[in-house]
C-alpha cells in the first residue's frame, strides 16, 4: 500500500491510508497534535462527540483540491492522500476551540479545589490553553448527586462531559453491559439502571479513561492531592491482565494504582480491578522505578529523580 | 389549483381501505413496473423526474438511491420516514391517515428499484393512530397479494413493516433512526459512512420522506418526464404545505412548485389572507429550523424579483436575505406576534430535542434557551443579544447532525431580521406584546 502524503500546520507526514488526521497529527507530535476529549485510540468508535479537535481542511487531496465547507473532526476523519489541514495555524480553528471549550464549562461547577482529578485533568488542560477568562454565563448549572455505581467507583455526573468513553469500556472491555446514557440532552447522565450494578474485574479502567472528575477511584478519594504522591512504575504477576502500573506513593504508602499512561492520556493497556484495588502493598510489587512525568505537568513538581548532566560531569546553567 | 398528486383522491371517503384505493386505479404502478421494468430502470424514471427529498433537505431522490452500494453481498433496506416532528409541519401525517396505500405503494416500488426484500416504515410514536391505520393497510396489501412472497407472480417478494419511535425528535435525523430502529438509543451516528453504503445492520440504505415515497406511483404511471414538467427550474414537481399561524384558511395544500409567496398567502385559493385583515409580519417558510424571514423579504427577494415557492428562489440571497423550502411547514405571522417569544418557543423545543451526544448542541440549545428566557421577561441586557448570535454562530456547522444548525438558524436569523424587538425589550425591561 503506497502511503498517504498528509500537511498539517505546513508539517508533512507520510500515513498509511485509513489513518485518521489526528493519528498522521500525532504521528507529527508536538503542538500539532488537535485536543482529544472523547477520542481513545484504544476503544472502538470513539471520538467525534466533544468537538474540541475540530480542524480546518483547507484542500480535500490530490484529486480534488477543493477545502471541505465545515470543519471536520480529525479524530474521526480519515486522511486523503494531498490532504492539507490547518489546526494551530487558523484562526477559525482555535476560535471554535474557544468556543467548546466554553460550551464544555457552561454546566461543569468548577469545584477543581475540592476535585481529586485536578492536577491530571484533561478538561483542566484544554480550559487553560483555550478557555476564556472570564465565564459569560450566568444561570444555574445542572446538578446531580454523586453516586456509587459499584462498590469502589464514585460518579460525580455534575463534573461529567459525557464523552461517552466509560460507556465503550462498558461496552468493549467489560463482559455485561450495566451502564450507559440515561435522558437526553443536557440534562443526560452517565448512569446504571441498577444502583451499584457495576461489578467487573476490568471497571476499575473506567475511572482511567474518565478525562475529567466525574469517575473517582473510592479507594483513593480525598487522601492526597496527586501533585504531593510520586509515582512509580511497578509489576506484578497477574493472571488476569498485564499487571503493569503506576503505584502512586507517598512516604512508604501506595495511595492509588493506575495502569500506565501514554503522552496523550491514555492506558497503554488496561489493568484489572485487583491490581487497581486490592494490591496496596509495597510487597505486593516489583518496583522498577519513578515513572517519568512531562515537564509542564504539575504532578512533576519536586521531582528530581533524574537530571541530565553532560559528558563532562559538569551540569551547566 | 394546481395538478393534485399526492392529495387527488384524499376527500374520497374510506380510502384508508384497499377496495376504495384499489378502485381509484390504486397500485396499478406497481403492476406495471413489476412487469415492465427492472428495477435501474425505475430508478432512472425517478432520477429523470427530478423528485426531491421532501423531509427538508431537498436531495435529488434518484441520485440518492444511486449511490447504494450494489456490490455487496448485503441484503439492502428501503426506510421510510416517518418521523414528522420539525415543529409546523403536518403534512405526512395527513397522508398515512388518510391514503395509507399510496405510501405502501410507494414502498413496493423504491424496494423493488433498490433489490431490497424487507422495508421498514418508522413512524413517530405520537402518531400511534396512524401506525394502527397503517398496520392495517399492510395487512390488506398482504392478503391481495402486493406483500409478500412472489408479488403478483413477478419473482419478487418484499415484507414491510411498521415501528414506532418512541417520541425523540431527534429520531427524525436518518442515521438515528436506524438506530432506533435497530433497537439502540436514537443518537445520530458519525458520517462518513453514509446510509447508502452503512445503514440499518450494517447494510446499504436508503431513507426518504414520507411525501418523497408517496409521489412515487404516480411517476411511475405517468413517467418520469411527465413529472419533471411540473414545476420550475430544478424544483420539479409539487410540494405539500402546511400552512398554519395567523391566516384565514389554515390547512395543508398541495401546490405546483414555482407558485408566488404572495399568491400562496393571499389567494383565496391557499391560504386565504391574514387572519382579521391584519398585516403580514413574518414567515418561517419551511419549518421551525429555517431562517425566518420579514414580510418585505417573503413576498419579494433582495432584488425585488417576486419570492417563488420553490426550493431555488426561497433560499435567493443566502441566508442574509433568503430561506429554505424545509419540510414545507408555513408558519405565518401577524403584526402581534412577539418575534422574541416565538423564538423562546423554538429555542425551548430544540433545547429539549437535543440528544446530548456532542458539546455544542447539548450545551449550547440550553444556554439559547436561558438567555432568550431571560430577554423575553425582561431582564436581558444589550449584551445578550450579542451573546446569543456569537454561541448560534459556534453551534452551526460544528455538530455531529443538523440539530445544531436547526437551533441555531432561528436564533441568527430571527436577530438579523428583527434586532430592534429584541432591543426593545431589553429597554423596556418587558415584552413590548
């Protein structure tokens, strides 16, 4: 198969066909790289419903140079090959980020000092790169009670940005589907039929996948701010899944276990529920060492695990 | 009066039932093109009489069953909609209530033309009684044989059947139908793929209008070309209207597609004038999703050429100046009509309509509705007019369906047209109405 010939932001990458514009962006890296909100390379027809990676196609291919009448969703848009994308280099585009990344903070309440996610929360990110400082809304915001939809899971729907991301692990990951949307429009929720219905030995990735504070691990609520653990990566055997993780560690104490994030947010692979909660242990784990968090990352304050010093010994200012 | 198509025999009484249709020369067309054509060349006979798709967005019907994947292995589905729920619009339930044979009719001919051997009708779950009207039909048009195995002897079986929504507008949108029809939550799905190549099961479909499937017989009888000389321009044909709001004659009439605006809402003919010889104030021409548009722009374009009731001439001028033919649901309104309460109304249905799947719409309709609530009671300010036009500018064309677009269209137009109202209550701190 001959590869595809994709420009995004005057960036060329060759692509193989099928891929879809944020997967040749992410293949570029960098700040090319369009926000994903619902888009989770690892779980099947996601993506397209936040709308925050709209970009601008400013020529359709080769064959047909004409630009597409309205924006497009990159993550759910397959690359042509002559393709030329603008993302970070139209105004339009990042206007219209603007403008969802509004739409997405209308009916949020904006507790983040009270959130256990702050920190590591994607909607978070994308409000200080896009968002407007001041709110222009001034009416009430929808609101839920925060409920228990499985023994160790806490929903907060009001924090909710329904990226339908927990519903496709539902779905995909896990053997019996019991949750999903209820209602329509915004007053919809993620929700089970059944109170507590949530009982699988893979939920525990729904908190994971969640990008915002809505899915909270119980095991781990309000006992540190994520900034003041570090992190580890660490492995067990596991006859279930990889048992490959992140133990989130203050002093001598496991605090929280995640399965391992890539660059973009998401689980290189997903981890089972017994690994997630009930191995707390520092005997239960083979440490290998601190997990590298990105610079920009709050969670990488008072981290100085590992500084590059040049060949002559010598650090330089 | 124009040629009558669609509504020629709809005061004959009892012609719900099959002897009364049969009578009136009824099902004739699908003898015909079981006998004498294959299914391309009924296609082709619809591509030439230029029909299009009467639900709102004006597709050409036969390029649409063009593009329907052949080469799959597939079995392919024929879909009616029968989801008519855009606000103003009442025109398809006067057909299934009232000549339920002609859309099975209809059915049996775009089956045959599309190779598809089970057909679904998916009628809106409010109209409950026409689906009981309609099971009827299909099982008369089973017993004499135009269902079934071997229609009439031909080789060709088809099976219709008729499913109720469950009450979402949103169910309206042809890929959350299917969904809904397959069981699931009415969410409209990401294109591409499009019906035509992904539909109902995963197989190719198509999905038209009630009005769209009803206007086939009579192609089929009297040819493509017979059709196509009906009409203006590339608005072929006739149109149902429903025409409704402040005028002397409401009720839905079948009109040839090129007929002026003003004659439509004066003569006595249509719709008979304004109620109680007031003044003409506005017109949503298509249904509650289309700009609105001020008396001086209905009755004649920016140039001052006549408005026509055609699908080209309505939309003349963009959206500056110009509408969209829509569904053909015509609401009318006098001079007092409170244009921002009306729009509260809209706003308030698709606010409620919205499906909650991607940002935009879901967050957007809500905040419209709010804001125009708010200027509507007199507690809005300047800024909020600007307000509502800068989010109806962010909700179009960023959304996954046309819901976003039908939301905010009323909301950019209402405010170009009659920015004054809304100012006026904002200074009035009240409705001025």
């Amino acid at each position: 198969m001959p590869l595809l010939k994709v420009t995004i932001d005057n960036i060329e990458v060759e692509v193989e066909a099928g891929t879809t514009i944020m997967n040749a962006a992410r293949k570029i890296g960098g700040s090319v790289v369009p926000p994903a909100m619902c888009y989770y390379s690892k779980l099947e027809g996601s993506g397209g419903y936040c709308r925050t990676c709209l970009v601008k196609v400013s020529q359709g291919s080769f064959k047909d140079n004409r630009p597409m009448p309205k924006l497009v969703a990159s993550c759910r848009t397959p690359v042509q090959d002559g393709m030329v994308v603008q993302n970070r280099t139209s105004p339009e585009v990042m206007d219209n980020r603007r403008a969802i990344t509004e739409f997405l903070l209308i009916n949020h309440p904006l507790d983040c000092p009270v959130c256990d996610q702050a920190g590591e929360c994607h909607l978070q990110d994308l409000s200080y790169e896009h968002g407007l400082e001041e709110t222009r809304t001034e009416e009430d915001r929808r609101t839920f009670d925060p409920i228990d939809i499985g023994d160790l899971i806490k929903l907060h729907m009001n924090r909710c940005i329904l990226c339908y991301r927990c519903v496709k692990v539902a779905d995909q990951i896990t053997d019996n589907r019991v949750h999903g949307v209820l209602g329509r429009g915004d007053h919809s929720e993620i929700s089970t039929l059944i109170q507590k219905a949530v009982d699988n030995d893979f939920s525990g990735n729904m908190i994971d996948v969640c990008p915002v504070g809505a899915l909270t691990d119980k095991t781990f609520r309000f006992k540190s701010r994520v900034w003041f653990t570090r992190p580890f990566d660490a492995h067990r055997e596991c006859a279930k899944c990889c048992g490959k993780t992140v133990l989130w560690m203050k002093g001598e104490e496991i605090l929280r276990v995640t399965g391992r994030k890539d660059q973009y947010g998401e689980l290189e692979e997903f981890i089972c529920n017994d690994c997630r909660f009930h191995h707390k242990e520092t005997t239960d784990w083979i440490v290998e060492g601190p997990r590298k968090i990105e610079r920009h990352s709050v969670i990488s304050q008072n981290h100085y695990e590992k500084l590059d010093i040049p060949e002559n010994g010598e650090e330089s200012e | 009066m124009a040629e009558q198509i669609l509504l020629k025999n709809i005061d004959v009484p009892g012609l719900a039932s099959y002897e009364v249709y049969r009578k009136l020369g009824g099902y004739s067309s699908v003898e015909k093109a079981l006998k004498n054509y294959t299914p391309d060349q009924v296609t082709s006979e619809v591509t030439k009489s230029g029909l299009r798709g009467r639900g709102g967005a004006g597709f050409p019907a036969g390029m649409k069953w063009g593009f329907i994947d052949k080469k799959t292995n597939n079995p392919r589905y024929f879909v009616c909609n029968f989801d008519e729920s855009e606000p103003g619009t009442f025109k398809d339930r006067h057909i299934g209530q009232l000549n339920p044979h002609q859309l099975i009719e209809g059915m049996i001919l775009g089956s045959y033309a599309l190779g598809a051997r089970t057909s679904y009708i998916y009628i809106r779950g409010e109209l409950f009684y026409v689906l009981r009207i309609i099971e009827k039909a299909i099982a008369e048009a089973y017993k004499n044989g135009f269902l079934g195995e071997n229609i009439k002897g031909s080789g060709y079986s088809l099976d219709l059947y008729c499913q109720p929504g469950a009450g979402a507008y949103i169910c309206g949108e042809e890929t959350a139908l299917l969904e809904s029809l397959e069981g699931k939550r009415g969410n409209p799905r990401i294109k591409p793929p499009f019906p035509a190549v992904v539909g109902l099961y995963g197989c190719p479909t198509v999905v038209n209008n009630v009005e769209t499937i009803a206007a086939l017989p009579w192609i089929i009888n009297n040819g493509g070309e017979a059709y196509s000389a009906i009409g203006i321009g590339n608005s072929k044909g006739t149109k149902l209207i429903s025409a409704c709001g402040h005028i002397n004659k409401p009720g839905i009439y079948e009109i040839e597609l090129g007929l002026p605006v003003e004659e439509f809402i004066y003569s006595d003919e249509y719709c008979g004038g304004i109620r109680h010889d007031h003044t003409l104030k506005a017109v949503v021409a298509g249904g509650s999703s289309v700009p609105i548009l001020p008396a001086h722009l209905i009755l004649k374009t920016a140039e001052g050429k006549p408005r026509l009731m055609s699908y080209e001439s309505l939309s003349e001028g963009g959206f500056q100046s110009g509408t969209m033919l829509g569904s053909g649901g015509f609401i009318v309104m006098d001079e007092t009509t409170c244009i921002v309460k009306n729009l509260l109304t809209f706003a308030k249905f698709y606010h409620h309509e919205s499906c909650g799947q991607c940002s935009p719409c879901r967050e957007g309709t809500g905040w419209m509705e709010k804001i125009l609530h708010r200027i509507e009671s007199g507690h809005g300010t300047m800024k909020d007019i600007d307000l509502l036009v800068d989010i109806s500018k962010h909700i179009e064309g960023n959304t996954i369906c046309p819901l976003g677009d039908a939301a905010a269209w009323p909301v950019a137009s209402a405010i170009r047209h009659f920015r004054e109202e809304f100012e006026e209550h904002v200074k009035l701190q009240k409705c001025p109405f």
